[in-house]
C-alpha cells in the first residue's frame, strides 16, 4: 500500500513538471518565408503552424523577408498565429531583408518579434493592385481599416500602437534599432542561433516558458504544391493563362479539327480558373472578357465594318482593368503585362475573325459553285451539245445557241456534270 501511494506521488510531481514546463519539449521549427504575401505564402505559413501544434513544438520561428502583399492572405497569416499553441517567432532576417506593408502585421502579431541587423519594418500604407495608389474615398476606408487592425495586434502584444498607426497612415519605416528602442520588436539576433539563445527561457502569456536548451531543428520546406500554388496565385500569370485559354478555344472553334490549340486553351481555362479560386476576382471583369470575345465571334458572322472588332478591344480592355480587385502589391495586373496582352490577343482575335471572314465570302473553289462563272475554251462545236475544257478538264456542255469550236464560253450553271455555258461576249470570245 505504501509503495503505491509512493508511485503516485512520483507520478503526480512528474505530471505537475509536464504542465509547468508549458512550452519547449519539442523541436524548434524553423520556416523560410521571401516572398510576397499570396494565397499561396498564406497557405505554406497556416500548414506550417498546423504542422508545429501537431508535433508539438517548442516554438516555430518563421524568418520573414517580404515586400509586402494580400491584406486578406495576411489576415489568414495573423488569425494562424494568433490561434497557434505553439509559440510563433518572426524574424525579420537576413540582414538586408524587410518586413514591409503587410509583413509588418505579421512581425507584430508574433508572440515574439526580432529583427537582423541591417533591416528595416514599416511601409504598411496600402495601395492598389500593382503597387498604383487607389481612389481618395476607397483609400481612406482601406486605411482606417488597416489602422484598425494594426493597432489591434499592437495592443495584443503589447507594442507600439502609436508607430504602427502611422506604419500605415504615413508609411514611416524603421531600421532594427529604431524598432527595439520604439518596442516594436522584443529583440535583435545576428542569426538564428543568436536568436535562440536570446529568448530560450523567455515567458510567453498563455503558452508557458521557451524551454529551448538542447532542442533539435526541423526545417518545413516548401512542398510542391505550394510552389504550384504561389506562381498560380499571382494574378498576371493567372490573367495570361485565361486569355492564352480563350484564345486556344476560340481559334479551335473557328478552326475544328485543329487539335493543338483546343487542348491548350483548355489547360489554361482551367488552370485558369484554379488561379481565380486564390485571389480576389471581380466577375464582372470576366464577363466582359467573355463578351468581348463575343464580340470577335460575331464580327465572323456580321458585316459591321469593323465595329464588332472595336467594341471587343474595348470590352477587352476594360474587362482586364476590372478583373482583380484588392489593395495590395499583389492584387491586381501590371500595366506592363496588361497592354502588351491586350494587344496582342486583340490583334490575334481580330486577325482570325478576318481570315474567317474572308474564307466565308471568297468564291468557291470546287464543286458547282466553284465552275460557275469561270472562262473555258469550246473543244467540240456546241450546237447546242458539245464539250469545253474548263479547270484544267474537259466537260459535256451545252449552250443556248451555236458555239465554234475554239471560242471562249462562261459557265452559268452545272446540271448533273453537264456544264451550261453562254458565250463570253466583245473581243474576248476568240481564244
């Protein structure tokens, strides 16, 4: 009996170390984060604090080098960290790294923010899709909303709410020692492993202490679908698979039985639209895409002088310009990728409604329609039968009156492989 009490006594002040040692059993893991901030970095980050939770990690440290990105990609980073069990660690490294519009959030919403040496924070002031500023009214709700948000975070952490507001309103950025003197960050580490040994033993609110002696290192690598998912998430990729989409099917629709450019429009259109799933698309933009498109289609069918043509550029055009919505670096197309694609797919679609167009109203070349009105020479004397050489062949033939032999005739219609000719009239009857 005694012995049993004793084995539960030992077993109760083990489990009391488990609890009061919190965290730092684990493993420190480590994610490589240098890129902008897209669906797909959102996706990586939110899989890696997943993946650190389930393993039960020390702490996970994500060294952060980004230009900025997605507010709503951002917004997933920050809900994972604030929801994580493991303790999250942003450093802002290596030196000459940044942590810029919304990598600022990201570095403050970390239960410990660090910086390198030789880095900067701040720029968080949004602007719209490829980096142009956005309209007064719309640009003052965004900002708000963002002041908002950061100062939410800044108070969570107990940071400096005061220099992130105006890390958004005035885009004022910080070096690594401006930061850790204005209590942005909690510390500054040459490297990893400075960084380790500077908060290992650090209290962290909810989560326990940093127990991070003698812990090993697991590196999450980007896995193949996430580096599928960053090139697919970014917009002017997305945009030029849709239109190189639109343009497969449309030239194998004018054209059947062309094979190639069907299968890799369809590829694209789904690639396409896989893309779309990732980023903030304004479906009036693809309707005008696909209604200029129409436009090109019915410029086949229609004689309308050129008009269709004009209205599918400007269908097109404006279409691309209202495609993606968003405010950030990341949101929308460059105006290097949008004109030179317009353009260019204007010019192709415009070409084969063209070349349609002219196939439709060309004259025949074979059959009836294509012997009806050519010139040929009388070989046997139609009177009114006889026979012509026309097309490089000899024909039955018969005409309305008595035709020499030698004289040029026109065929004015076909009746079961008898041709029904007229003499060619002036100085051109003779051959």
């Amino acid at each position: 009996m005694k012995c049993i009490q004793i084995i539960a006594s030992v077993a109760i002040v083990v489990l009391s170390m488990a609890v009061s040692a919190g965290a730092g059993e684990g493993d420190i893991y480590i994610q490589r984060v240098a890129d902008a901030i897209g669906p797909g970095i959102a996706d990586f980050v939110v899989k890696g604090v997943a993946e650190a939770d389930r393993d039960g990690a020390a702490c996970l440290i994500i060294e952060l080098d980004t230009p900025g990105g997605l507010v709503e990609s951002m917004r997933k980073i920050v809900m994972a960290i604030y929801a994580a069990q493991t303790p999250i660690v942003v450093f802002v490294s290596p030196s000459g790294a940044r942590a810029a519009s919304a990598g600022v959030m990201i570095t403050m919403a970390a239960d410990i923010a660090a910086m390198a040496p030789g880095t900067n924070i701040g720029a968080a002031h949004p602007v719209g899709g490829g980096g142009q500023e956005i309209g007064e009214t719309m640009a003052e709700k965004v900002t708000n909303d963002l002041v908002a948000f950061v100062k939410g975070i800044a108070e969570k952490r107990g940071r400096n709410a005061e220099w992130a507001e105006k890390a958004v309103r005035e885009s004022v950025s910080v070096t690594d020692k401006e930061a850790l003197e204005q209590k942005v960050i909690n510390v500054v580490a040459d490297d990893v492993d400075d960084l380790i040994r500077q908060i290992d033993g650090r209290q962290i609110e909810g989560k326990g202490t940093l127990n991070l002696a003698g812990s090993g290192r697991n590196v999450i690598q980007e896995s193949l679908r996430t580096k599928i998912l960053k090139t697919m998430s970014n917009p002017n990729i997305a945009y030029i698979l849709m239109m190189l989409g639109l343009a497969g099917i449309y030239f194998e629709l004018s054209h059947p039985g062309a094979i190639f450019p069907g299968v890799i429009g369809g590829i694209a259109i789904v690639l396409a639209f896989f893309s779309f799933q990732t980023l903030p698309v304004n479906y009036a933009g693809v309707l005008l895409i696909i209604l200029a498109i129409v436009f090109f289609v019915m410029e086949m069918k229609i004689t309308s002088f050129g008009l269709l043509s004009v209205a599918g550029v400007v269908s097109l055009f404006l279409g691309s310009l209202m495609l993606f919505e968003g405010d950030g670096p990341q949101s929308g197309l460059s105006w290097q990728v949008l004109i030179p694609t317009v353009l260019v797919i204007s010019l192709f679609f415009v070409a084969v409604a063209a070349l349609a167009f002219k196939a439709q109203t060309a004259k025949p070349r074979t059959g009836d329609r294509g012997l009806t009105g050519e010139v040929g020479i009388v070989k046997q004397t139609l009177d009114p039968h006889g026979k012509v050489f026309v097309h490089g062949e000899l024909w039955f033939a018969r005409a309305s009156e008595a035709i020499q032999e030698g004289e040029r005739v026109r065929v004015t219609g076909v009746d079961n492989l008898v041709l029904e000719v007229e003499p060619v009239a002036g100085e051109q009857r003779k051959a």
